[in-house]
C-alpha cells in the first residue's frame, strides 16, 4: 500500500525542518498512500464540516464528522461528531440549516482541537468529500494559520468522480443533478437526514462505495490514481 517516494522524502525534510510535534509530526512522518494501490486496498477517512458559509477567509467551522473506510467497508464504530467553537455569531439561516445554536457551539471543541483530532485519523489515509473543495481549503486555511504552511493531503470527490463519469458519457448534467442527496437516489440508495455533519459523511461513504461498486461491475479495475481529485 505504502511505496517510498520523492515525494515522501518531502514530506519528512518538511517535517524535519521545524521540528514539529505532537499529531502534526505523526502525520508528516506518514508516509502517503501510493497511487497505484487499488482503490478498496486504500484506508479512507470520509470527511464533512457544516460552516458559517463557503468563505473559508472570512467563514468558521462550526461541526466537523467523520467516518471511516477500510477494505471497501465503512467503519461505522469510528464514525464521530465534533462541535467547534466560535466567536462568530451564527446567523439565523446557520442555525435554520444545521439545527446548531449559538449555546451548542460555545460547549464545543476548539479548532486546536479539532486539528489534532483530524490529523490523528488523516494519517496514512486519503481524505474523501462530497465536493471537496470546502474541506480543502478550510483545513489549508486552517494549516496556514495554526503551522505556516499547508498540509500535504491525497482527496477524493465523489462529486468530481460523477461530474467525470458524465462528461465521459457526453451526459447533460442537470441543475442539482450532483448534490449529494440527488446522487444517492440515483445509486438507490436510501434518503437521509441532511446537514449533520457525521450523517453527511456516512451518506458520501456510502455513496462513494456505490460508484466504486458500479464501475467494477462495468469493469473497471480502478486504481488510486484514476479517483483522485
């Protein structure tokens, strides 16, 4: 699964060259997955934060979930919620969405925290979002700020490896055809309760699974490097 590389040896000078500690060491000294592993050999943490908005300059975390993946079966016992404080007040449309007040944000974890926590459970494995663009750049956002500099991450979109299939397909892709709750009917997958962030992250496991699933019926043997984002 592991294979050394360049750009490993990166990551362990970078890790070396200020001397960090604590998770932040741990995940540098990790090496990344080779992009030639088959897609269900590769370990997978499914990754959702609920936010202030899409700004990540100007926009806070508010609750981050989690789950993850191992030998192409989601790991329902690893799956966690995490509330995050904020000295932003939450405006009512936040807390119309995500049912998340005020009160409950002030009793939740710090960002601090919240790093730690995922860089504890990203090591050694490749991050999956539902369009991964917002948990990108909040956690390069964040990386910047806590470490000065930005973490090195492999992702998967499940978005993305639709958006890819239906532009191979020379399909029209339809207004909301690609939010995740369209695309679970569309694999018959069951609905759910959206905007919590563990249950989103379960949802886009699931998902995830059904895509793999269905090109491997369609034969594909697909590998790492032919799902990353």
């Amino acid at each position: 699964m592991f294979k050394w590389t360049n750009k490993n040896q990166k990551l362990i000078d970078l890790a070396l060259s200020f001397k960090p500690t604590g998770q932040l060491k741990n995940y540098l000294m990790t090496p990344l997955i080779d992009k030639k592993t088959n897609v269900l050999d590769a370990e997978y943490l499914v990754l959702d934060f609920e936010t202030t908005g899409l700004n990540f300059r100007t926009d806070h975390i508010i609750s981050m979930g989690f789950t993850q993946i191992k030998t192409g079966r989601i790991q329902l016992q690893s799956s966690q919620h995490h509330l995050v404080k904020t000295e932003k007040k939450l405006k009512s449309q936040n807390v119309s969405i995500h049912q998340i007040t005020d009160d409950a944000v002030c009793h939740g974890i710090s960002i601090n925290t919240m790093m730690n926590l995922l860089l504890q459970h990203m090591a050694g494995k490749v991050v999956i979002a539902h369009y991964k663009n917002i948990e990108y750049q909040f956690i390069q956002h964040l990386s910047h700020a806590l470490y000065g500099h930005a973490l090195p991450v492999l992702m998967v979109d499940t978005m993305a490896i639709e958006k890819k299939r239906m532009d191979r397909l020379n399909w029209h892709i339809q207004p909301n055809q690609l939010r995740l709750s369209n695309l679970r009917t569309a694999y018959h997958l069951p609905r759910y309760h959206a905007h919590n962030a563990m249950e989103d992250a379960i949802a886009t496991a699931e998902l995830f699974l059904a895509q793999i699933s269905h090109r491997q019926l369609n034969g594909y043997q697909l590998k790492l490097k032919d799902i990353l984002s």
